[in-house]
C-alpha cells in the first residue's frame, strides 16, 4: 500500500490505500520509515498519495489499538527531515491528523484548492507528535498553530496557502508534474550545492 518509485536521482513515495482516505496501518508507517530511510540516497523526494485525500491519519482499528501515539511516527518526521536532497509534498487532497508530521518534515508542501487541513488531537485527548507543534509554529506561527491544535479549527486551502502551511495551490490534475518542475533545478545542481543551499535555509 506504499508504492516506491526509486527509478533515478527522484524518488516518489504514494500512499495507495484510496478506498480507504489512504489511512495509516502500523505495516504502512514503518513501511515509510524504512523507504524514507534508504531515500537518502536519491537527490530529490515526492511524497503523494492516490485518490482525492492525502491521508486521514491513523487507520480506525490501527488507533483503536493504539498506533495513535506510536513512536513510529516521529520516526518517520525525523527520516523526511533528515533528507539531504529537497522534499516535497505533493498533496494530492486533504491532510488530516497524524499524517500532518510527514507534511510538515518536508521542504515544501503544495495542495489542490479543495484540500483541507487538520489536526483534531485536542478533541481526542492525546497529544500530537512532538515535532509537529514546533515545525507548524515554525510555518505559520505559534497563534495559529495554536488554532489548529488546540482550537481543533480546519483550514482551507486559500487560508492554509495565505499562512504559509503551504507553498502553493496546484490544480489536482497539475500536482505532479508541478512537483516535478519545483525538484528539477536542485537534481540538476551540483549534489553539494545543493545539499549545502538546502542546509543554509535552515
């Protein structure tokens, strides 16, 4: 239910599990870790999914038996941050709860302009990833960070584009190739060029 592309210097990683909003089972997270681990080695990462949703987080039954909470997911932020090539999310639709944190590791985030964006802890009682508070107030700020975890308050596209969660709206049918032209220039670079650009924006 993850398909790797790992033909050349970029890598695509999607998430195919349509029927069902490309929910995370435990196998799928640590699937991810693993790929985005050995991603290292490409020049450039594009984190998609299929269907008209990027992800709805945890898996129902997976929550229920508490993948909610597992470290797994902060092992799969610090794997997408620790990339030395540029990451992209290309979200293919909405983002919703514990897939949040893939997205946020990721040098750049572009979405359809009828994605939405949330992140309901707060109404189910346990805490975020422990990266995800400080990279959202990183993005957006720590008032608005605050508004989507702790207000529990979804986001449009128009209003996540104008808070800077993401870079740009893309047309559904455009994301990847998009995605594909916003890798194109740093694949061509110099791999320490690159690399060392990339760690100066931080």
């Amino acid at each position: 239910m993850i398909d790797v592309d790992a033909r050349g210097d970029v890598w695509t990683v999607t998430l195919n599990r349509p029927d069902k909003a490309n929910s995370l089972t435990k196998e799928m997270l640590a699937d991810l870790v693993v790929t985005m681990r050995d991603a290292g080695q490409a020049r450039a990462v594009i984190l998609t999914g299929r269907g008209k949703v990027f992800s709805a987080g945890a898996d129902l039954e997976a929550a229920r038996a508490g993948l909610t909470t597992s470290p797994l997911w902060e092992d799969l932020s610090s794997a997408i941050a620790s990339l030395p090539g540029l990451s992209v999310a290309a979200l293919n639709g909405t983002l919703a709860g514990g897939a949040f944190g893939m997205a946020l590791a990721c040098d750049l985030r572009i979405a359809p302009p009828e994605a939405s964006f949330f992140y309901p802890v707060m109404k189910h009682g346990f805490l975020p990833q422990p990266s995800d508070p400080g990279r959202l107030a990183a993005l957006i700020g720590p008032s608005r960070a605050k508004l989507i975890l702790l207000g529990a308050q979804k986001i449009g596209a128009e209003e996540a584009l104008s808070m800077g969660l993401i870079d740009r709206i893309v047309e559904s049918q455009n994301i990847m190739t998009y995605a594909e032209e916003l890798v194109a220039a740093a694949v061509a670079a110099p791999l320490e060029t690159a690399v060392a650009m990339k760690n100066m924006c931080h």
